[in-house]
C-alpha cells in the first residue's frame, strides 16, 4: 500500500493514537506489558466466541482501540487542546463534574474528545478524557493560591503557534498534505511528551498539599499525556493476567460486575501509579532528582449504551450497592471487594433484564436495526447493540483517587463554583455534544436506512 498524499482526518487521527502509543511505550514500559496482554486476552476470546466476539467492534477496531487522558489548566489551553484534535475529526462530548463525584480532591470539569459519526467511530475510535482545573472553586484553592495559580498558567505555552496553525489549517480544509501531516503529528506529539525541565519544588508541593491533580497540572510548565488505554473483550481475564505476571492492580474493576447478562456501558481498572524520575529545583536553586508518582495504565472493557432510562437505572442501582456494601461492611470489619461483588451482582440481577432482546424491549438500551434482505425468510431486521463511546464520572473520579498518593485538603464548608455544560462550552467556543443525543440519531439512521432498503414506513 502506497503512503497517501494527503492525510484526512480519521487517518491523522489513526497516526496520532499509534504515534502517542509508541511514545507512551516507550516513557512507561509497563504499559507496552498491558498491550501484550490485552492483545493475548482479546485474541483468546475470539478463539472461544467466534463471531459473537465482534459484535461490540470488530476485532480490528477494538486492537487499534485507545483512549488517552489529559489534563490542562485553563479555558484558553482548552480551547486549543479542542483545535488540535477538531483537526483530527474528534469533538467534544459530555461534561463531566469529577469535583463532588469522589471524597479526595479531583478540583477539576471535563469532557471528551472523540469521533460522532458511526462510520467514523468504526474508522478509529480513539478518544480523549480531557479535564480541566478549576481554580476559582474555594473548596480547594483561597483566593491567594487561586490567583498564583492564574499567574503561572497564564505564563506558560503548552501548544505553540506552528501546532495550532496546522490544526486549523487541517479543520478547515478536512485534512493536510503528507508533509504537513507529519509535522503536524511530530509536534502533537510532542505537546504531550513528559518533560525534562526542572520543577519548581516548593510550588509543586504547596499546590500537592491541596491536591494532587492540582499539582500535575498547575505545578509544572508543560503537560504530559496521563494515561492510554487499550480495550479488551474480557477484563476479568486481564486483571488475572495482569496478576499472575506480578502488577499490582487497584483493589476493584469500576462500573458494572461481572455477571451473566449482557455487559453495558464501561468496566475499568488500572495498575498504580509508577515512580517515575523527574528533576526539581529547590528554593535555593539546587537541581534534585526525585520521583513523582502520576502516571499510570489503565484497561477496559466496553459493553452496550444505556438510553436515559437505562442510565437512570443504572444509577440507582450504583447508590443501592454502595449502601448495601457499607451496611455490610458496618457489620464484618473483615468485609473485602468479593463480598462486594456479590452485593453488585445480587443488585444487577434485579435491576437489569438477563438478555440483549428484553434490554432492547424495555428500552434501556441502544440498539441498531441492520437491513437483511437475502434471508431465506424474505427481508428482515437484525438488530445490533451499539456500544457506549463515553466515560463514567464514577468511575474516572474511583482512577483517579485510586492513583492519588494523598488525599489532599478539601473544605466542604466552603462553596463550589458552579460549572456546568454550557460553561465547558463556552471555554472550548464549540458545541458541546450530548451523548444520549448522539446515540439515538445513530439509531434513527439506523431505523430510517433499513426502512428505505426495505421499502416500508420506518413508523
Ligand atoms: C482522567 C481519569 C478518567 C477514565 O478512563 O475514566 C479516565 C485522568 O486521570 O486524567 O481516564
Ligand atoms: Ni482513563
């Protein structure tokens, strides 16, 4: 296959998620370790299912899946983030609260970057969990630290000019030429490289006393990708796997148990937080050398889309386990996650019909209808689920206090700063896509296709 000349948006997307992997790889070897053994999972379960494996993504699109988090500090370092990948076909979707989702200080609103389209969803996937800090919010930042923080973010440049001109250049014109595609990815790339420069030391862990993710962003110059991470058809293989080969896993997989009906929305888990060497300077300006645990590797699986009614139930039933489990753990100081687990299934069971056909009856979740008309029967519908493309704030505020080495200081008497979609909007100057819209316009085109091939009235 010859290189192309001209580079569109799902294909700079493509590059960008393998040139992002490969210096990933390179930074956190224990993350090339995940990929083996995700790529070992995933080619095992299509051994066992067949066909029946790719029905949430064909194996291709779920071997070359990703996503990545980042984390930057103000409206105008969003907006930009917001050209770079508009440039590669990926839009933001959700808004996303992590400050009152966890007990630990996650001070921080995001949202996601991702493909809309259905096609271009099977083209390459790749999506990026995107936060930004809140600075303003006086639960965890005085006004004092709030504007030092304004300060020094104001003076930094994560993204420089010729970056950005070439992502617009690119969203303007769907797409760029080969040579400009490949600067245009060196630089991307590099915009999220883990940086040498020294940290301030005493700056870094003032802002670390408040919080941590506050120090991560606010605490250095540049920024740096968090995490990338692969999807496998079975996560409870992998964290066994993962195990046996001696990684520490966090305690639990996030979101839905393992159980025996279908999987919907997103189960996650993650390894700790890996020591890695970064350079200080101190008050007296002496160059030290330290560790600073941050980054970390993530993995999940990916199962069916909840409409409203079925998020809603799912909700529900996320406050019915947490009660029940700390009933049960008030009762037996020995309570661990098993039990736990057994709590969360015994929920699922009642709250979640056991088949994809009753999920689809009851509406609780997206599902698509594909023309056959070659069946033995005449024409008919097949029906397909569509898989959920979004995050959990649940489960991204469980990652990130997972990986958090303290808890840091956050005042509940004071008051939040009110921060809400219309605002993520406005800081990024672009729509902000509702994903439950998202999915019910992929399945109205779904209804509407299949009515014109068969000729009835899609009503
Ligand atoms: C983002 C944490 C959220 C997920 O998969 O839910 C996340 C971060 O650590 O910056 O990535
Ligand atoms: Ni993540």
């Amino acid at each position: 296959m010859s290189a192309p000349t001209f580079l569109e948006p799902w294909q700079l997307r493509a590059a960008f998620a393998r040139s992002l992997s490969d210096m990933y790889g390179k930074e956190v070897p224990a993350y090339t370790t995940l990929l083996e053994v995700s790529h070992e999972v995933n080619a095992d379960f299509a051994a066992r299912h067949g066909a029946d494996a790719e029905r949430l993504g064909s194996i291709a699109r779920v071997t070359a899946e990703r996503h990545g988090a980042i984390r930057v500090g103000t409206p105008t370092e969003m907006a930009q983030v917001a050209r770079i990948f508009g440039a590669m076909g990926m839009h933001p979707v959700g808004f996303y609260d992590l400050r009152d989702a966890s007990s630990s200080s996650v001070p921080v609103i995001s949202t996601a970057f991702r493909p809309i389209e259905r096609e271009e969803l099977a083209r390459n996937p790749f999506r990026v969990f995107t936060s930004m800090l809140v600075p303003a919010d006086r639960r965890f930042f005085t006004a004092d630290l709030e504007r030092r923080l304004e300060n020094f973010l104001a003076a930094r440049t994560l993204f420089g000019p010729e970056l950005l001109a070439l992502a617009d250049r690119a969203e303007a014109e769907g797409g760029l030429p080969a040579d400009q595609a490949a600067e245009f990815l060196r630089l991307a790339t590099q915009a999220f490289e883990l940086s040498d420069e020294p940290v301030d030391q005493a700056w870094y862990r003032e802002l670390e006393a408040v919080s941590a993710v506050a120090a991560d962003i606010g605490g250095i110059a540049s920024t740096h990708i968090n995490h990338l991470t692969p999807r496998v058809l079975d996560i409870d293989d992998l964290y066994a796997r993962m195990e046996a080969r001696g990684i520490t896993m966090i305690d639990a997989i996030q979101g839905p148990p393992r159980w025996e009906g279908p999987d919907v929305l997103l189960r996650q888990t993650s390894f700790r937080a890996l020591a890695e060497p970064r350079t200080f300077r101190t008050a007296d300006g002496e160059i030290v050398r330290d560790a600073l645990r941050v980054r970390f590797g993530e993995v999940e699986a990916r199962g069916i889309a909840l409409t409203r009614e079925g998020r809603a139930a799912y909700d529900a039933a996320v406050i019915e386990i947490d009660e029940a489990a700390a009933a049960a753990r008030a009762e037996d100081p020995g309570f661990a996650e098993a039990q736990r687990q057994e709590i969360a299934r015994g929920v699922w069971q009642q709250t979640f019909p056991s088949t994809e056909s009753e999920l689809a009856a009851q509406g609780l979740g997206w599902f698509t209808y594909e023309p056959v008309t070659d069946s033995a029967e005449g024409p008919a519908v097949v029906r397909q689920p569509v898989v959920y493309e979004d995050f959990l704030p649940r489960s991204a505020a469980g990652i990130f206090q997972s990986n958090l080495t303290s808890d840091g200081a956050k005042d509940a008497s004071q008051e939040g700063t009110d921060r809400d979609a219309d605002w993520m909007a406005g800081a990024l100057g672009r729509e902000l896509n509702d994903p439950f819209d998202l999915y019910a316009d992929q399945v109205d085109r779904s209804l509407a296709g299949a009515a014109e091939t068969l000729g009835v009235d899609p009503a």
